[in-house]
C-alpha cells in the first residue's frame, strides 16, 4: 500500500499545480464543498500551494494554540445557539440558508485557520511573522464575534464576509492589500480590515475616504470608528445633507467622542443641526425645520415659536411637504405622519362617542390641505366616521375650490392614496361631483396612468388602484375605468414596458375577477385567470406538516393591551374541553385534545423587552425541534408589526394581523411568505373582533376542514349583524379573497417572474 500512495504522489502534486490560487476579488468564486476538517492532522511538507492544502503542514506552535481556541469557542456558540451541537448553524424555515451559514462558519472558518497557519512567511522573521498570523487569527476571531452578537445575521452577508476574509489574509501575507482594497471596496473589506489594516494607515485612510464619498450613510453610522480621523469632517458633511438626524443624535449624545467629532465639524449645515441640538427650546420638534434654517427662510427664535403651537406645527409641516426640500426630507415626513396620527386621527378615534363639536374639536382651525393630509397620513388607524367627519370639514372649508384645485395645492401628492380611500368610504361620487366633467375625466385617466413608471418592484400606486376597483360603485365610473385600463396596456405595449403590461393586465382581470369572486366558483375562475391557487381558501393538508398537525404562532408584547389581549385569548381556551394549555417559563402551548391535532404556540408578555427575549426564546425551541408554524397570528399595536413580520418565512400560509393598519404592510408580509393568506383590517384592530376570527379559523381546522374564507366571513357577517358597537370596525376587516391589494401583489410577482 505504501509502494502504491509513494506512486501516485507526483500525480496528485502535478494536479495541485494547476488549481489557481484565489486571488482577490469583489464576488469572491465559492469555496470547495463544505467537508470536515482536521485542524489538527500533520502533513509531510512537499512543495504544494499553501493555501489551497486542507490540512496542516505543521503542528500548531503552542503560543498561536490559544488564539485557534479561541475561534473554536466562538464557533462552538454559533453552533449551539439553536439548541443543538450538531455542526449545523440554523436559518429559520429555510434549509438552503441553513446550509450556507454552516458552511461559512464551521466549515470554511476551518480552512481559513489552516490556511493561516500554512501560509508562506514570504522573508519575515520569526517573531514577525508569529505576530503577522496571530492578527489574522484575531481577524477571523473578530468575525465570529461579530456574529454572536449580531442580533439579525444575514446568513449571504456572512457567507461573503468569510470569503472576503479568506481573501483578504492572502492579500495581506503577499504585501498586496492596496490593491485588494482597490479593487474590493466594501462593506465586507470595512469589517474585516479593523484588524487587518491597523498596521496598514494608507489603506485604511484610502478605503476609509473612499467609502465615505460612496456611501456617507452607511459610513456615518460607523463614526466611532474614525471620529478622530483627519478625513472624519467630509463624511460628516456628507452625511449632513441624506441623514441629518444621525448627526443630530451624535450632537445631543452623551458620547464625548462622536459630539466633538460633530461639533468641530466646519460645515454650514452641520453648525445649523448643532445650533438645533445645542440652543432650541424643543430640539426634536425643530429638527424638520432644518433646512428652513439653512436657507435662512426662518430663525430659530421663529421655530421654536411654531413649534409651541399644534396647528401651527402641523401646518407648517405640511408646508416643507410641499416645499420639497431634499435636506431632512425624511424627517419632516415623518413628523407629518407621526403628528397627524397622534395629534389629530388618534384624538378623533378616541372621542368617537362624543359629539362631534367635542370629537372634531382638534382640526376646527385647519385649512382643507391639511385636513387632505391628516386623512392620507392617517391611513393606517383613522375610523370610519373619523374619516367622514374629517373629510366633510375638507370638503366645506376648500369653498369655492374644487376637488381638483385642492389636489393641485398638495402637488397631487398621495392623490391615489385619497382616491382609494375616498372609493373605500364612500365618498368619491362627492368629491369627484365639485369637478366639471372635462377634469373629472382628466383627473380619473391620471389615477388610471402612469403606473408602468418607477422600478419594477414600485407598487404603491398600482396597489392603490387595485384596492380602489375593489369598492368603486358607480357604474359609468367603472366602465371608463376599465377602458382607461385597456387603453394604458396598449401603451404599455408599444413602449415594451413589462411591468405595465403586466400592471394593466392584472388590473383588467382584477376588476372583472371582482364582480364574480363572492362565491366559490367565481373565485375559482378568478383564481384560474390570475393564474394563482385558490384566492378563497387554503387547503387543509397546505397547513399540516409530516406528522399531521398544524402548528400555529402567535405574538404577544408587554405592554398593558398586550397583556389583556394573551388573557383574553387564553381565556378563549380554557373552559372549553376541546383544548388543553401547558405554561412555560417564555411561552405557552396550546393543544387540542378532540379532532384533529392542532399546537399553538404564543409567547408569553413579559415586561418589555423581556417579550422580545420570550419570542425569540420560542423560535428558537421552535427551530431546534424542527417545528414550523403554518398560521401566525400578530396580537399588538401597530409599532410591534414589524418584529411579528421579521419572524414570518415561506411556510407560513395563514397571517392574521389584528393590529391598526395591518392592510397596509402587505407587501412586506408577501416577502416573508410569499403564498400567505392575510386577514388584516384597514384601520384599527380589535380584540373583540380578532377573537371570533380566530376562534371560526379554529372551528373549521378541528375538522380538518379547508378553510373557506367565503364561507367563514358569512358567518361572521351573521355573528356582528346585531353588535352595532363592533360593525363600523368589523366592516375595515378585509378577508383574503377581498384583499385586492394582496392578490394583485401576488399575481404581479407570479408573471413578472415568469
């Protein structure tokens, strides 16, 4: 045997020889398939390509042993964090990310340490070149720091951190990292280099500046890092004119390090956001109004005074909406959304059984453009009757104007937005008679066109229209409507526009679907043209995993509604023998014991932040024991939805969001779980309303019954016919075979993918 191996040696350094060393590059070619290593095993040193080899060339020297440790600690974490030692760092409910996360950190983070041991020395000392390796061990030891503490890896970033790591040691071991970072100016380089470019200040500055002038953004929010830097000032400055509120924070901070950074800044805007931070009555309330300084239009003395006064301040705010200044835009936006639904929508919604002199008391003194904006920006929460209410004041106070010279005074700003909430309540015949024909018309082809514009997954608009065919009742409308439609494709057509033919077709079959969708076979055939499973219902065996059970997971958070909303749902269960419930120390399970077999899983209401470690406590069970859910369910206000949507994957099929606007993150939730179906309300969620929707959901799936959205909302619609006080808000409740908005988003991908 060994007469044999002796043989075929020069056969297989001869092919080494032609495997081409990995040189350094921006899409780093993938690595060799994972296999597993021994760090450990010793090799006869032959002329070989050192960093390809697999294996060490010779013995780990006792004082670079503990630094390999230390990285095999770090590693150790990373694997065992789901629950499991197993070799396996796991993606929640996605096998493929699962696999390039494990392979990136255990397996590849493997090569990398035998690489750096069997690393050529390339003329230095010993002692230098001990020290050369032991910063590259701590390199790579930084990294999986950097992911243990990372509270959202994203398992491709890390995938290409490790590989940009590999490449980089070798850039570094052959006097070559100018040219590397050159040519691999990135975020991954930024990383990697706070250990591998200490001793390399030329590089650092120049990928430093370099970036800086790329992307201030991402830069700015990494000032710690060189706030003592010479070139520190012109990404300040950058950044001052895209993100004027990070600076500001770094202006009122604590942090001596980064206020000095700011305040030693020679910079005529950055001195305005530190004049804000430093001398404003109200800092906060002053920063929309930034570039009102700037350009001198205002002194602060003048902005502060504005705002001391609610109307005054909102009024203003709508104001720099309408000046469109690019500096701080997204502040005084949104300032604008934030103060409409705190100020205003909120206030109404609350009085909603008061008198309406007591209930619309807080916008007597607006003027129509503001009250235009109130009701676009309150989308997400506004009632029904606040809607109204507000609306009928716009309408009396814009006298003599018409419909179209106030949309003209907002710069037709949100003009779709309106018009689809106008068509949801009812108004739009109202609004659209102050318009003489030849506008109306002109105005009605506006909200029909020009949807094909923007990037290809700039779908605002073209859902706005979507969800308006859903509640248009005029006839002559409609019908001019579906021309306009047809005559935009046609366009669409001879402009090669994929995304407007697309958005055209879809909106015909939507608007012809929706006459015949309120029954099971219209909703089959719809279903069938969309080219979509079943808009009306979700299979039963869609929902069960291997072992025939439907797993389901709800969210709960610790604030007080929080609380009272998981009693309320426990309650729901326990006195009804169908149902069994265990207490864990983060969460809750709930088991049917009759029918068929059901497990929900809902985390307990900790006090903050102590919901968020019970969730993700949870999850991680959930994960470790292969478990995943098929319905999620969200049970908290709307600033908690985006903590419920990051935990959604591909399996779920089922997404109840009984909180205020849920209607409105679709888009984010058919990222997330592309073949969800989602029960959300318009406006504001309720408790009394979310618990028969679940418990019906619950009924049909102890059958193992499909659930059949059309026939589950008839009988909800029979369950609120006679509670008056819930039917405004179970009317904004929008069932999945109704969600226009929905199903046009899932239509659309499905085509433009194909």
């Amino acid at each position: 045997m060994r007469k044999v191996a002796l043989f075929l040696l020069p056969v297989f350094f001869f092919l080494l020889a032609f495997i081409p060393t990995v040189q350094a590059q921006d899409h780093v070619a993938p690595h060799p398939p994972p296999v597993h290593i021994n760090k450990y095993k010793k090799r006869d040193t032959l002329k070989i390509n050192p960093y390809v080899v697999d294996t060490l060339l010779a013995p780990i020297p006792i004082k670079r042993a503990y630094f390999h440790d230390k990285i095999d600690k770090e590693q150790k974490i990373a694997d065992e964090a789901d629950g499991q030692k197993d070799g396996r760092i796991r993606v929640s409910g996605d096998s493929v990310l699962t696999a390039v996360l494990s392979a990136a950190l255990l397996r590849n983070v493997d090569r990398i340490q035998v690489m750096i041991e069997n690393m050529p020395a390339n003329g230095r000392d010993a002692e230098t070149d001990n020290q050369q390796r032991i910063r590259a061990l701590q390199a790579v030891w930084e990294l999986m720091r950097q992911y243990n503490g990372d509270p959202k890896p994203s398992p491709d970033a890390y995938y290409k951190l490790v590989a940009n790591m590999h490449d980089m040691l070798i850039a570094d071991n052959e006097n070559k990292l100018m040219e590397f970072v050159t040519d691999n100016a990135n975020v991954y380089t930024l990383d990697n280099g706070k250990v591998l470019l200490a001793n390399h200040p030329d590089v650092r500055t120049y990928l430093y500046r370099r970036l800086g002038k790329e992307d201030p953004v991402m830069m700015i929010k990494r000032l710690q890092e060189y706030a003592n830097d010479t070139f520190a000032g012109n990404i300040i400055k950058a950044a001052a004119r895209l993100v004027p509120d990070v600076l500001f924070n770094y202006a009122t901070s604590t942090n001596k390090l980064l206020k000095n950074a700011v305040e030693l800044t020679q910079d005529t805007l950055v001195q305005d956001i530190v004049k804000i931070a430093a001398y404003s009555k109200a800092p906060l309330k002053a920063l929309p109004f930034l570039s009102d300084l700037y350009y001198g239009r205002k002194t602060l003395a003048e902005i502060d005074t504005i705002a001391d006064h609610p109307d005054l301040y909102f009024e203003n705010l709508v104001r720099m909406r309408l000046q469109g200044d690019s500096i701080g835009s997204h502040i005084y936006n949104e300032e604008l959304k934030y103060r409409a639904l705190t100020g205003f929508v909120r206030q109404m919604n609350e009085l909603h059984e008061a008198k309406d002199d007591v209930r619309f008391r807080c916008i007597d003194s607006l003027k129509p453009w503001a009250l235009y904006y109130i009701m676009v920006y309150g989308q997400d929460e506004i009632y029904t009757s606040s809607f109204l209410g507000t609306f009928r004041r716009m309408m009396e106070r814009m006298k003599p104007q018409k419909g179209n010279e106030l949309l003209a005074s907002v710069r037709y700003d949100h003009f779709r937005t309106f018009i689809r909430m106008c068509a949801g309540y009812n108004t739009l015949s109202d609004f659209l008679g102050t318009i003489d024909d030849t506008t109306k018309t002109a105005l009605m082809t506006s909200f029909i066109g020009g949807l094909e514009n923007g990037q290809t997954d700039d779908l605002e608009d073209a859902v706005d229209v979507a969800d308006a065919f859903g509640s248009i009742r005029d006839s002559a409308l409609s019908v001019f409507l579906l021309k306009k439609v047809r005559e935009n494709y046609e366009i669409s057509y001879k402009i090669e526009s994929k995304k407007g033919m697309v958005v055209y077709s879809l909106l015909a079959m939507l608007f012809e679907g929706n006459k015949i969708s309120g029954n099971d076979t219209g909703a089959a055939v719809a279903s069938e043209r969309l080219h979509l499973p079943p808009i009306n219902k979700v299979r039963f065996k869609d929902l069960v995993d291997d072992s025939g059970i439907v797993y389901q997971q709800v969210f709960f958070f610790g604030d007080e509604d929080g609380k009272n909303s998981y009693d309320t749902y426990l309650n729901d269960f326990k006195d009804n023998s169908n149902w069994k419930i265990t207490v864990d120390t983060f969460w809750t399970v709930i088991s049917s014991v009759t029918g068929k077999r059901i497990e929900i899983y809902a985390n307990r209401p900790l006090d903050e932040p102590q919901d968020e470690v019970a969730t993700d406590s949870l999850i991680k069970y959930l994960d470790a024991h292969n478990i995943h859910p098929t319905v999620m369910i969200h049970r908290g206000h709307s600033y908690h939805l985006p903590f419920t949507l990051s935990k959604l994957n591909k399996q779920v099929r089922i997404v109840i969001l009984g909180s205020c606007g849920g209607y409105h993150n679709l888009a984010v939730v058919l990222d997330h779980a592309p073949n969800a179906h989602i029960v959300s309300s318009k406006q504001t969620g309720v408790m009394a309303i979310n618990e028969p929707i679940i418990r019906a959901m619950n009924t049909m799936l102890l059958d193992g019954a499909d659930i059949n959205w059309i026939i589950m909302w008839r009988q909800l619609d029979t369950y609120f016919l006679d509670k008056k006080d819930l039917q405004e808000k179970y009317d904004d409740y929008v069932p999945p075979y109704k969600n226009l908005g929905a199903i046009f988003i899932k239509a659309y991908r499905q085509m433009m993918n194909n």
